[in-house]
C-alpha cells in the first residue's frame, strides 16, 4: 500500500475578504481603527492601504500581509523564527533573490513542466560543496509552493550530517527520513510539512548511513519518486556535491531531469563541464543552470 501525505491540492483565494477584516482577525488591527481608515479612504478617495499608511495605523508589511492572505500567497513574519533566515523565499518574498528565484520558477515552468507534464521531478545539482545547491533547492521549492503547487522537496544528500543541510534550513524533527525510506523502515508519510507554507513538504535525509551509493541504487528510491511523482505537482530533489561523489549521477538518472548550480567566482568551469558531461552521458537532461551570486 502506498503511504500519503496530506497537503492542500489547490490554492484557497480569500479576495471575498477585506484587507481590514483580515487584519482585525489577525489583531494587527483594532476595528476603531478600522472605521477611522475607511472614512479617511472615503474623503481622499484613496485605496484602504494608502489611507491606513497616511495614517501611520498600519505599515508596509501589515498591508504585504493582508494581501498574501487574500490571494493565498503565502510568507512568514520576521518575527516568526520557525524556519532558518536564508530561507528568503519565506521571509522576504519581495526582494531581490526572491524576485530571481521566481523568474528561474517561470522557466522551469515553461520550458520544462509545461512540455513534459509527466515529468515533474528535478533533481538540483552542482560540482562542489559551496555552490549553494542547498539553498537553490529550498527556496526554489518555497517559490513552487507559494504558487499553490504541491511541493515535495528530497534531501538526498546522506553524506553530510542531517543538520546541516534541508533538515537545519527548515528546523526539522528528526525522523527516519530518506535514508529510512530506502532501508524500508518507513515511507513517504514521514515527509514534514512546513508551518506557514502550507504546499510545501520537505523529506530530510534522516540518519547517515554507512552505505549511501548502494541505498540510491535500490529500487526503492526510484519507487518513492515515482509515488511522489504522482502526490505532488513538483518533487525537488537536494544532491551532495557532483565532483565528489557519484550520488549525485545515481539521483539524477533517477529523477530524468536537472538543474545545475553554480557559485559566481568559486564554481571552475571544467568542473561544471565534467558534470554535465557525466550526467549528459547517464541519460539525464539538463534543463538549465542557476548562477548564484549568494
């Protein structure tokens, strides 16, 4: 039998509502205060926003707030600690890298997801540890689920040690995790959602085992990402370094398709080069590449 986890299958739009009511349900807000900004809103014939701001009822971020709750677009305060700051998908959806990381979104969508609908596992790759793969990984998945798609994102690095890769990023339970998967004491249900992103499932790595090659080789692992081919809209999968072992090559071939990442000034050319000629070479399809400037 296959194991499911429960996740929102579609975004839920609340445009019914308004910015005022959502912020005195969310107590940002007082309903005093509330009538006051409409009757300024009134007289100056100006949007309930500018009028809150005019007034200095409300700031920028409570407005930001109302909205991604109006339109299910959702973010974390910076006073929710929850999740790990780098993850800046999550907390600063407007800025700069986030703005990146959704045009990279808009790429994939088009020129893979879009032409290849059955196809919707990605495997993210790069030559060494400091490329920030990691990174590209968990916020890239942040981005897919904000758009309401059903997101699973893998850390199938099991040679690092678990906190320092998807399970520190999003402060994870320990659990048996992927590695417990492929030794077949669990499966997909151990997969945890993510407070405040609620399209979003992250499987860590679970313990280091001894014997990571041979556990991506297994069946197994090819089993889970096609049960999660057909849960989740997207299935992101985190590798460990491609220069330094071969799991990278065994995931990738796994998963079909991947993208590179590569570090601006630290990445060497001839290492992105072999890389991609060795997974070329497995069969796999390298859809496109991430400079990250990080």
């Amino acid at each position: 039998m296959t194991a499911h986890i429960a996740i929102p299958t579609s975004p839920i739009f609340n445009a019914s509502q308004s910015i005022g009511d959502i912020l005195v349900a969310n107590g940002r807000l007082s309903e005093q205060d509330a009538k006051q900004i409409l009757e300024y809103q009134q007289a100056q014939n100006v949007q309930f926003g500018d009028a809150a701001i005019a007034l200095k009822l409300l700031t920028k971020e409570d407005i930001d707030f109302a909205l991604s709750q109006q339109y299910d677009y959702a973010y974390l305060n910076a006073t929710n600690t929850s999740l790990s700051p780098a993850l800046l998908a999550a907390y600063q959806p407007f800025g700069e890298v986030s703005e990146n990381l959704r045009a990279v979104r808009s790429q994939l969508t088009l020129h893979w997801l879009a032409k290849h609908p059955n196809q919707n596992v990605l495997a993210v790759v790069s030559p060494s540890k400091k490329d920030g793969r990691s990174f590209v990984a968990a916020n890239l998945a942040i981005v897919f689920a904000q758009q309401g798609q059903r997101t699973l994102l893998i850390d199938a690095d099991l040679r690092s040690e678990p906190e320092l890769n998807q399970q520190r990023l999003f402060k994870l339970d320990r659990s048996f995790g992927l590695s417990g998967i492929l030794a077949n004491r669990a499966g997909l249900e151990v997969a945890q959602l993510v407070p405040g992103l609620p399209h979003l499932a992250v499987l860590p790595a679970g313990a280091t085992p001894p014997n990571p090659q041979e556990l991506l080789g297994r069946l197994a692992f090819g089993n889970l990402l096609e049960n999660a081919s057909h849960q989740f809209d997207i299935t992101l999968i985190d590798t460990p370094a491609g220069c330094d072992f071969a799991d990278a090559e065994i995931i990738a071939a796994r998963a079909g398709t991947a993208l590179m990442v590569c570090r601006k000034n630290q990445t060497l050319i001839p290492e992105v080069s072999r890389l991609a000629h060795r997974l070329q070479s497995s069969g796999v399809s390298l859809i496109g590449s991430v400079l990250n400037d990080a």
